[in-house]
C-alpha cells in the first residue's frame, strides 16, 4: 500500500513540474521569431508530426528542422492569440506574416492551430487557414502573375496599340491549350494578368492583346488570333486548341471574329492568315456589348458610348441605332434595305456575320448587375441558339460588371466558367 501511494505521490510531482501546455506554446512561438532553430526543435518530441496544409505533413526531428530552416529564410513572424486549453491541447488564433507574402502586398494572413503537448514537448500541431485568407491569398497570387513574354508586336511595323503578352503555366507539357483574351474599354492587357494566371493555374497559356479604336478592334483581335497561331511553336501554344474570351466591349469584338466569314478582308495588313473556318475552337464572353436590338441597340449608354468611341455624332448614330433596332439582323447586310452607314457601323457587330457555321460560345452574364442589362446577353445566346449554334448562358446571380477582376468574390466563378468551356471544346 506505502509502495502503490509512492508511485502515485511520485506520477503527481513529475506532473506538477512539466510546464503548462500553453507555456510550451509560448516558447515554441517566441523561438520561430526570434530564428532560434535548435531552440524550436528541442520543443518538438522526436516522433512529433507538423501538419501545415501541405500535401504531405512534417514528421520527426529531421524534416521538422528543414520547415524550420525554410521559414527562418522567409523572417516568418507568428502574432498569436490563445481561443483555449483542452486538456493538453491547445487552440490558437494566428496571423501570420513572412517576406514572399509582403512582396505580393500582404501584411499577414490569418489561420487557427491546434498544438497538443505531450510530456512538456509539442507532439503534434496542425494549422489550417481561415476561407478568408486563402481567398486573399489566391488572390493575391493571381494579382502578381507576369507574362513570360511581354509587348510582343504582331503586328510587323505595328502601332503601340498591336501588341501582347504571353502567360504560360509554371507546370505542365507544351504545348498548352491556349486562351486569347480580349479587354474592355478603358482596360489595358495588364489589368487583367489575374485571369492569365487562373487561366495558367488550369494549365491553360493566356493571350492578353491590346487593340485600336473602332472601326478597326476586330481586326486587330483577329490579327492577334492569326499570330498566335502561326507562332504557337515558337510560344509552346498549341496552335489547334485556341478559345477566345471577351469582356464587355471585348466580348463583341471575340463574338464578331468569332462569326466573321470575311476574314482574309480583315486580316489585309496583318502579315498572318487563319484558314477560311476554324482556327478558334471557341467563343467566350463576360457581360459583353453585344449589339442586339434588344441590348446595345436600344439603350442610350450604348448610344453614347458608340458615339465617343467612334467619334460619329450622336445624331447621325442615333439615326442608325434606330434602322438596325428596327431591321433584323439577317437584312444588316442589305445595303438599300437599311443604308450605306448603317451597313458599314454594323459590320462591327456578330449578327452581322451570324449564318449557323459559328464555333460554340459561352455568354456569361452578372444577372443582378442592370448596369449593363443581362438582356443583351441573353438575347444574343438564344439568337445564336435559333441559329443553330452551340450556345450556352451563363448568369451568375451575385455577379456585376466588375467581377471579372481578381478582387471580387464572383472571379473564380467567372474564370472557372470559362476554363470549363475551353477544356470541352475539340473533345467530341
């Protein structure tokens, strides 16, 4: 009986003198500051394993030493905070700040550890980002992608407006199926490197292009196409998976060289030729000007803004808004039918050009954002439709114009939409 109570008197001193689980904590947090290597690792037990999020956990003293060692090299910094103690468990709210993060603009990120101490020494601890930081920080990624190739003319003796940029994958064979992009107005190619990178993180390649003023956007956009594939060996492209993706004014510039059936025309000049039909295996477009009757045609912003890109007076556009509303598109082409000047403005429209032979399109539309009415998109997708092309709408409830960049929560939903549709094309 003396000897058993020894034991017991003995196990309860030992436990009395092994420090608390949240004092082991602390020390482990104030050696990784302060780059004490040797001093973290003598906290951690030899069979311990650290579960960082990785695709494979940190186990025992060697590897452990080698995370170490790679966050010593970044100045990683942990600011903590203790949530609770469970038993010889603890859970605690972290943010966290090392140099590659601040290069690309973050202070710090914010995750939860749960730490589990056995014996006075770190046996496993597991870290796990909140959803809010991942999202800042896969955006914050996407925001810092540079092109691998940059300014690239293709146009030979072109203007400062005909030229492009290249984003391929980090990882993957070429050559790499290919989206060309196509921005706004207002827009440059850079502003929108984030989507070449979701684009290159799919193991897609991205295009980005510049362009002129009307009337000349399509044909410098088909222009652009026409380089690419012709230089797609020297690029590590693939010159027959080749998508096409539009944004707002963009959009109706991919959608008409999407149907165009006029292409050495608009290719004179250029230096490089597609063949009669395909080269583009499809057409995407996100909240595009799309020039329907029902859209563009019919609203006084696209009236004005036609106007101050064209430079024709309002008067004399307005004139032609109204013969094209009142016409349908079939007849565009009807000079007598509907005037010299409005057959030429339309030109620069997709159902100008649309007779059935049109590569798939996906029209992706924000349909809570009446800043640019869904209407115009969804009538093009169903005039495509009754046309028989493959055409599918896309409308995304919480979406507005502006979603097509990096920092709203709509993106992935944008970009992913658009990487589905290219990864389908050319699989029938």
């Amino acid at each position: 009986m003396r000897m058993t109570i020894a034991f017991v008197l003995t196990a309860v001193a030992l436990s009395a003198c092994a420090p608390k689980p949240e004092s082991v904590v602390e020390q482990l947090i104030e050696a990784v500051n302060s780059h004490d290597i040797d001093g973290a690792l003598e906290l951690f037990t030899e069979t311990a394993i650290v579960n960082t999020g990785g695709p494979v956990p940190y186990a025992g003293t060697e590897e452990i030493r080698a995370w170490l060692e790679e966050l010593a090299a970044t100045n990683f910094e942990i600011k903590a905070e203790i949530m609770e103690v469970i038993g010889d468990t603890v859970i605690e709210k972290e943010r966290l700040s090392m140099d590659p993060w601040t290069a690309i603009g973050l202070s710090s990120l914010e995750g939860v550890s749960e730490i589990t101490v056995a014996g006075g020494l770190v046996e496993s601890l597991n870290f796990t980002f909140t959803e809010a930081a991942l999202n800042q920080l896969q955006t914050a990624m996407l925001k810092a992608t540079e092109p691998s190739h940059s300014n690239v003319p293709y146009v030979d003796g072109g203007n400062a407006d005909q030229v492009l940029d290249i984003y391929l994958p980090a990882e993957g064979s070429e050559p790499f199926p290919t989206i060309v992009m196509i921005h706004g107005d207002g827009d440059e190619k850079e502003d929108h490197n984030a989507m070449a990178g979701f684009f290159n993180q799919a193991g897609f390649a991205a295009v980005l292009i510049d362009y002129g003023e009307p009337p000349g956007m399509a044909s410098d956009a088909l222009c652009s196409v026409a380089w690419t594939n012709a230089n797609a060996g020297e690029y590590g492209l693939d010159p027959d998976r080749i998508t096409v993706f539009g944004f707002s004014v963009g959009g109706m510039v991919a959608s008409t060289i999407g149907a165009l059936d006029d292409r050495a025309t608009e290719l004179q000049g250029c230096g490089y030729q597609l063949p009669a039909e395909g080269g583009v295996l499809g057409i995407a477009t996100y909240e595009g000007v799309l020039g329907t009757p029902e859209g563009c045609l019919s609203a006084s912003w696209c009236l004005v803004g036609s106007s101050q890109a064209t430079g024709v007076p309002l008067t004399e556009l307005s004139l032609i808004f109204e013969v094209l509303r009142d016409v349908s598109p079939e007849m565009w082409k009807d000079v007598e039918t509907v005037g010299p000047a409005a057959e030429a403005f339309a030109r620069q429209f997709p159902l100008y050009w649309l007779d059935g032979t049109e590569p798939p399109y996906l029209v992706i539309h924000g349909s809570g954002d009446e800043g640019l009415p869904r209407i115009g998109s969804e009538a093009f997708a169903s005039r495509l439709q009754e046309a028989g092309v493959e055409a599918e709408l896309l409308l995304l409830p919480n979406a507005s114009h502006q979603s097509v960049y990096a920092s709203s929560a709509s993106f992935p939903d944008i970009a992913g939409a658009i990487v589905e549709f290219a990864s389908q094309l050319g699989n029938d």
